[in-house]
C-alpha cells in the first residue's frame, strides 16, 4: 500500500518517519482507528481530508474541507493547497 509519497526526497522523510515510530503504538494506532466508536463530533473540529487517501478512505470520513487527489501525506505533496487553506481558517 502507498500512503502517497512522491519523488525520493519525501520516500526518505517517510522511511525516517517509520524507523523513528514507537512499534506499539503504531500497533495501538491501528487497533484504535479500525475500533473507534465515535458519535460525537466536537464544534470545534475542522477535518481537511485528501480524496486519495489510501490509510483512512475518503469514502468513509465526512470532512469539511476536501483535497482533491490529497494523500495521507498531503502536507508533503500539497503544501501550497493545505497552507493556503489553514490560512483561510485561521
């Protein structure tokens, strides 16, 4: 499965990202987001979601704000598109 980095540079961030990761809590992680029982969602949350996320299926979320092509590692392959967003939030 590919969460979405591009080019050599962001697939060397990505391998330091797993190396660096705790194994049980990415075990914890895992069991959590596939057994969460959430009905409440907050007022405060916005959820910026990409269409092409393969971990966490856009097809399964309800965001507010959606990217188009967006992976998991959207901050990586669309920084102009998330920062100009956030900037309008904020």
């Amino acid at each position: 499965m590919t969460l979405g980095p591009k080019g050599d540079k962001q697939k060397k961030i990505f391998r330091e990202i797993l190396k660096d990761s705790d194994p049980g809590f990415i075990k914890w992680a895992i069991h959590s987001i596939m057994h969460w029982n959430n009905s409440t969602i907050p007022e405060n949350v916005i959820h910026i979601h990409g269409t092409a996320d393969r971990l966490l299926p856009y097809r399964l979320v309800t965001a507010n704000y959606t990217v188009n092509k967006g992976t998991h590692l959207m901050i990586l392959n669309n920084p102009e598109e998330i920062s100009r967003l956030l900037k309008k939030l904020i």
